[in-house]
C-alpha cells in the first residue's frame, strides 16, 4: 500500500490497524452502556428541545442582543475589495474621518491591525491550513476581500464613511477556472514566500493550494488486465459541483471590548471558541490568558462559523476606537465574502467483473478553494476518504486530490466537510456500472458494501502508514430495505400521459463520528443543594440541541430528569475545553465526557448514601431522584444529599464530577437515500414526489432531534442538487445578493421528506449513539440523477440539475 509522503496534522493520528484477524468487533464496554430500550430514563425520548419555545417566542438571545448591555458600543461596516486581482497602492480615508459619529477607520497600515499571516480555519492545533490571510489586506485577491474598516456611532453612519473611502488599486488578471489557473501561463495568485505552513504538494507557481495521492494495491495493473479480458467491465464519469451558500438565519456577528480587568472579551457567534481563542491571542501577541470568548445562542453554523472570520477585526475596531465595537455581516457578504461549499469536480473510474464484483476504484477530485485556503487540503481528501469507505472491500483503489486558488471567494468547511461532493460521484458512479451490467443497483451496491464486522481500510487510503478501523456497527441492509420498502421502490406506476416518466433512484450515504485521535471534549458538572445540576461544556450548540442530548446523558446517569440538568452555554473563562462543533463529534465526544462526569458526581453521591443509609456503595442505585438501596429497599433523595453534602455535621463536600474524552475511533454512521422522480420529457421538467432518508446513527438519544437532522440535512442536499448555487459574472463579482436572487428551495418547493431511524448499538458511543449531523447532507444529488437516469436515460452529473440539461440531454440522444 503506497500513501502520500506527507499529511496534514488533521490527518495524522495514531497508528489504530492492528492484524486484521486480531482485532475483534467486540468493545470493552461499561455495562451500564448498553440499556435496552425499556430501561432508557431520558436518553431515546422525544425530550422537547430545551430553547425550542424561546426560539419561537423571540426570548432567545443571539450576540446582536448583547448590544443594549454597552451603552457606548460602536458599530462597524467592512470595505472590501471591488476587483478580483490587484493591490491597494492607497486609501484616503480623511473624509471618513471628519465625519460626525466616526471613531475609527482602519487600513493595513493602521497600528492596531496586526500585519501577521494566519489562518481563518477553526482547527485543531497546529492547524492544518496555510498561513495565508491577513486582517486586513494590500493584495486582493477576490471581490470581497477586506481592505478597511470602520467604526462609529450606528450602523448607517458607518456605512456613510466607508463610502467615502477613496481606493486607488493596481489591477492584476484574474482567474477563476480551476483548470486554468493550473495552467503555466495563469495569473499567480500567491507568493510560496508569503505563506506560512505551506500543505503537502504546494505549487504557488501553478497556484496549486495542496495535493495528494494514496493507494491501495495496485490500480494500473488492474486496469491494463482490465483491457485484455472481456469479463471486465470498465466505466468512466465525471461530476460538478458548484458554490453552495450555509445561508445561515443569523448572520456572522461579534462584539469586542475591553473588560474590567483589561482583557479582550469578544461575544461572538462561533462554532470554536477555544480555537479561536488560541489564534486571537497569536495574532494580537498576548497569552491565552487574557482572551476570553463567549458563545451566546447561535443562529445555525453548518461550518460557516468553524472559523475566525471576523473576530480580529472587531478587536482592532475596538482598539482604536477605544469603545466595544460590533461588527455584524450583511446578507450579501454571507454570500460572497464569508465561506461557502467549495466547487469540485471529480473523475472516477472502475473495474467490475461480469458478476458485478468491484476490482478497481481510481478517483480524482480537483476542488476550488477559492482566494485563499482554510480547510482546504482537509476537505479535499474528505472527497475521496468519506465515500469510499461504502466499498472498502475493493481490493485495488486510488485516490488523488488537488485544492486550486482561484480569485473567487473563500472557500470553507460546510456541512457534510467534502462528502457531497464524494458521495455524488462514487453513487452516481455506482448507478452507471450497474447499467453498464444490467444488474439492479441496490444489488450490485449489496454485494459490495461494507458491512458490521468488516475491517474497514479505504478511509486511511492518504495516511503514510498501514490503517483499519473495525465496524462494529453498520445498519446498512436495514436501511436499504426500510427505504426501499417507503419509496416504492420496483411499484412505481407511469403516468397515463406518453410524454411523463417516474422512476426512483438511490444513494447510499456514510460520515464519521468526529476526527479519529484529534479532538476532545471536556465536562464538568456540580449538584445544587436541591438535587438539580449544572452541566458545563465547551460544547456549542449551534441550533441542533446539542445542549438538549447532554442534559439527557447527565441524566440518564443521575437519574433525574433533564429539566433537573441546567446546560451553562460555552465560555472560554468557564466551560472545560472543547474543540467546538465540527466534524459530527458533539454527541460522541462531548456526550461520552458528559457520561463519565456524571458518573464521577454519581460516585460521590453514593458516598454520602453509603453514609447516610449505613449501607454499602455496592448496594445503591438511581431512581427518580433517589438514590437507592438494591439490598434493604431503603432510598434517600437526592434533595437531602444535596443539603447534607454541603451543610452536614460529619463530612462536608460539594458533588461534583468531571472528565475528558478524546479517542482513535470515528464510527460511521451510514445511510440510504431514495428519490420517486417524474421527468417531463418534452420539457425536461421535474417533479419530485418523495423523498425517504433511512439512517443508521447507532442509538437515537432523542429521535425527534434526528428526525429534525434529516429534514433539515436532505433540504440542504435537495438545494446542492437543484439549486443554482452562487454565480458570478465575467470579473467575478458574485451575482447572488440575498436570498432574492439565491435559488434555495423554500418550504413550498420541497417534496416530501419520510424520515426513518435504524437503531443499532455502537459500542464505542455514548448509550451507544454515532453521529447523524452531516450524513443526510450527501445522498440527494446522486439519488436524483440516478432516478432521472433510470426515468429517462440521460445523466446529468453536473450540479445542479435543471429542466434546461434535462431537454439538452434528451434532444442530443
């Protein structure tokens, strides 16, 4: 097996493959791990989302509404660039400046703006994406660049101020076509000696971000016996995907301020505080000590937020203007000037015998990172090492990627982190071969797919040494044959009328449940004197009720219920540490920190009942409230500990218990996507009659929080699948301005979604839970085209589908 001769510190971890024979399904799991369903208290009930109501009634609190707590607070506007490619020779700013109400205005000259390179990805540390950025910016290199910013006493002024901004550029050539910015004549969009952590594969001179290639057994050979023998079947695609926005419903927003003790304090909408602790303190050159980081209820994330963005700006504002500052992005800057899914495009290739085994699988991805490159190696091998693991038992597999600089915007992490661009090509790919054979899809999918008990090695294929991670739970068969059995699948009936054509299509869909070896979760969690608790994580619930399925851990282990669990929201100052909510990992990382605290507070208050009760800590169990005797039937209330705990005659101490998590093991959830399509041929119009996601997330804690990840996931996927995404014209300005001119599906334009939960037990996650965030996300586009395909026999492979490609296709048949 050859790898990549570098990794990226992401992909890096410890050496988890062991001899293949040697390494058993089984886990060594706590007994109190594996409840069947009738003994589960809290965890898999359909427990309310605790800020449900205040969402709806308008009390919840987002960052924007801590303003009214600064009396003296200032109001920041952004200046971007307005050209592609080029460098800012000279900014007056001395009719800003003069304005009533200005209290700063900012250039890269400006004293209080640091002139370091950084990166904008909320990663783990070091960070595995180039030093690439600055605060604010001489060179340009997309519409949307920062160049200046403002503070004053509102909004609208600072907005006045800034167009009184008097830019004077020199203007480079631009590109923004991956395949031409690789070419040798192509305008170069950085200086290898202005980058800083340069990524495995760099090529400044072909403005080649990163590369790399991993394989296993020997795809060439494969291929040329491929070519001398008939019972050998070889299929090529290709695939596209294009700019998708998070469109998230609270934009980016942060305030800044110095607080009584002269430290930075920044309230902010973020997905990583502690991560974005560590880089305001590199950038601005003071200890971690004196940042602090607040998260206050966040507005969605979807990866836009899994980033420092616009925090250090606000801090600089701050600075200068010598006031809190808040800074809150427009609607048109979420779409061009934040992060958006990176554009890819994907060649795959395969062998398969006659009886429709996978010999070979060689993938190519090329991504579009944009102008600079957060996150880009890591989603680009996320294109190839998520899907790939659904056929790990393809003895020969190649996979090369290449992240591209273009002068369009940043790309970053988004929902699903590479895997929906992976997923419409292997599943895509996967519908071709079985035409090519004549064999049903599903079929030929079944007898390839991983399955439990396998020793899965294709999500290793880019690491430098031998990998494996056993599966040791998979509910794929159920999850075909319960989707199946929902869409209708084999019992469509056509339409009377000649010209309409229903078929269905399917995709199957795998995650992971956080980064393998790279991440941790930490909590702490402490007894009231009334029996209740405080539940303190680093964790951020960025709207999916993270928050709601830790207080139904603590609770399960406690034995109260989860309105008894008071979950504190995430501050650097407070919270135990926490990597924040990325890569699927809040329920399986932070939800096992969570168990083990509470056990640790549960020891503890057997302590006191062995006490109290004179009996053993043996003999006791919870109970509604109650610790009891297993033994004598004797209880006492967790009220009367709590009082006695911290007020009694013999022993005094205040219950409590913490503990951190961090392992090797990434278990995927996985998934199967079904589409009933009707093609209008003569028009090449679609309408979508349903749509069936089946997922296996290992043990639901609180299915109608699932259920919500599904819908609000495949909404997504259908948008990535039909939506046309962000256009920009000729010098490449984006064409998309708000959600006006944004062809996101609204609620009535989105078909039916039957959602269908397969419980299995992951050993390894907390009541035995994987993760079910992002795998939704992926399964739309391929499952579409491929029922589009078996409709009306065209593919159309680059997203997203519309009824012009439809017609275009047939009429060229």
């Amino acid at each position: 097996m050859s790898k990549s001769d570098e990794l990226t510190p992401e992909e890096e971890t410890a050496d988890t493959s062991e001899a293949e024979e040697g390494t058993l399904v089984e886990w060594d799991e706590a007994p109190n791990n594996r409840k069947a369903p009738g003994e589960r208290r809290t965890v898999s009930h359909r427990e309310e989302k605790d800020d449900a109501r205040k969402i709806v009634t308008g009390e919840a609190k987002y960052t924007a509404d801590y303003a009214r707590e600064f009396p003296d607070l200032a109001e920041a506007e952004i200046v971007r660039s307005d050209i592609a490619h080029g460098v800012v020779k000279d900014i007056d700013t001395s009719a800003a400046e003069t304005m009533d109400g200005v209290y700063a205005v900012l250039t890269p000259d400006s004293p209080e703006v640091p002139d370091k390179l950084y990166t904008s990805a909320g990663q783990s540390y070091p960070e595995p994406s180039p030093w690439d950025i600055r605060v604010l910016r001489r060179k340009v290199r997309f519409v949307g660049d920062p160049i200046a910013a403002i503070a004053a006493e509102d909004k609208d002024t600072a907005s006045k101020a800034a167009r009184k901004l008097d830019v004077t550029y020199e203007e480079y050539d631009a590109v923004f076509d991956t395949a031409e910015a690789m070419a040798p004549d192509a305008p170069q969009i950085h200086d290898e000696d202005d980058v800083e952590n340069i990524q495995p594969g760099a090529d400044y001179e072909r403005n080649i971000e990163a590369q790399a290639t991993g394989e296993i057994g020997d795809v060439d050979t494969a291929f040329a016996e491929a070519a001398d023998r008939a019972d050998l079947t070889v299929t090529e695609t290709e695939w596209e995907t294009p700019y998708q926005s998070h469109c998230v419903p609270e934009p980016h927003t942060t305030i800044a301020h110095r607080d009584e003790d002269n430290r930075y304090h920044l309230i902010s909408s973020t997905q990583v505080p502690y991560h974005t602790r560590r880089q305001l303190a590199h950038l601005f050159d003071v200890p971690i000590r004196d940042v602090r980081v607040s998260k206050p209820r966040i507005g969605a994330g979807f990866g836009s937020k899994q980033g420092m963005i616009i925090e250090p700006i606000a801090v600089a504002l701050s600075e200068a203007a010598d006031r809190p500052v808040m800074v809150e992005t427009t609607r048109r800057e979420q779409f061009h000037a934040v992060r958006n899914r990176r554009p890819a495009r994907v060649k795959l290739r395969s062998v398969v015998t006659d009886d429709g085994d996978l010999r070979a699988l060689d993938m190519e991805a090329i991504t579009n990172s944009g102008a600079y490159g957060p996150h880009g190696m890591t989603v680009a091998i996320s294109i190839g090492k998520k899907p790939l693991p659904l056929y790990t038992h393809t003895p020969n597999i190649r996979f090369r990627t290449t992240a591209v600089h273009t002068n369009l915007p940043i790309a970053g992490a988004m929902r699903g982190y590479g895997a929906p661009q992976g997923h419409l090509a292997v599943e895509g790919h996967m519908d071709e071969v079985a035409r090519d054979l004549d064999i049903d899809p599903i079929e030929l999918r079944a007898q390839n797919v991983v399955s439990e008990g396998d020793f899965e090695v294709a999500s290793g294929i880019l690491k430098d040494k031998e990998y494996g991670r056993r599966i040791r739970s998979c509910g794929l068969d159920e999850c075909i044959a319960e989707g199946r059995a929902a869409i209708g699948w084999g019992d469509i009936e056509q339409p009377d009328e000649d010209h309409l054509h229903r078929a269905c299509g399917m995709a199957l869909t795998v995650q992971g449940s956080g980064v393998p070896g790279d991440e941790l979760g930490a909590a702490h969690i402490k007894m009231n004197e009334d029996g209740s608790f405080i539940l303190q994580t680093g964790a951020v619930d960025i709207g999916p009720g993270a928050d709601t399925v830790m207080a139904q851990i603590a609770a399960e282990v406690l034995g109260v219920p989860p309105e008894d669990v008071l979950v504190q929201p995430s501050d650097t100052d407070i919270s135990p540490f926490d990597h924040g909510a990325y890569a699927s990992s809040t329920t399986y990382i932070t939800g096992q920190a969570v168990k083990k605290a509470a056990e640790d507070a549960r020891e503890m208050l057997f302590e006191f009942a062995s006490r109290m009760l004179d009996e053993p800590e043996s003999a006791f169990t919870v109970d509604a409230g109650s610790i009891v005797s297993e033994v004598s039937g004797e209880s006492v209330s967790l009220e009367e500990i709590g009082y006695e705990s911290v007020y009694g005659d013999e022993v005094r101490a205040h219950v409590m218990g913490e503990a951190s998590y961090c392992t090797e093991e990434s278990p995927p959830p996985f998934g199967a996507q079904f589409v009933d399509v009707t093609v209008n041929e003569e028009t090449g119009e679609i309408e979508v009659n349903d749509m069936v996601y089946a997922v296996d997330c290992g043990t639901a804690l609180n299915p109608d929080l699932v259920e919500g990840q599904i819908e609000g996931a495949v909404h997504m996927s259908y948008e990535l699948a039909t939506g046309d995404g962000i256009t920009f014209d000729a010098d490449g300005r984006p064409e998309v301005m708000g959600f006006r001119n944004y062809d996101m599906p609204t609620t009535a334009d989105q078909p039916p979604i039957d959602s269908i939960i397969v419980e299995t037990h992951e050993p390894t996650g907390p009541f035995g839970a994987k993760s079910v965030a992002e795998i939704p996300v992926n399964g739309v586009p391929p499952a579409l085209s491929n029922a589009i395909r078996r409709a009306v026999g065209v593919r159309i492979g680059d997203m997203p589908i519309t009824p012009e490609k439809i017609k275009t296709a047939l009429d060229e048949t």
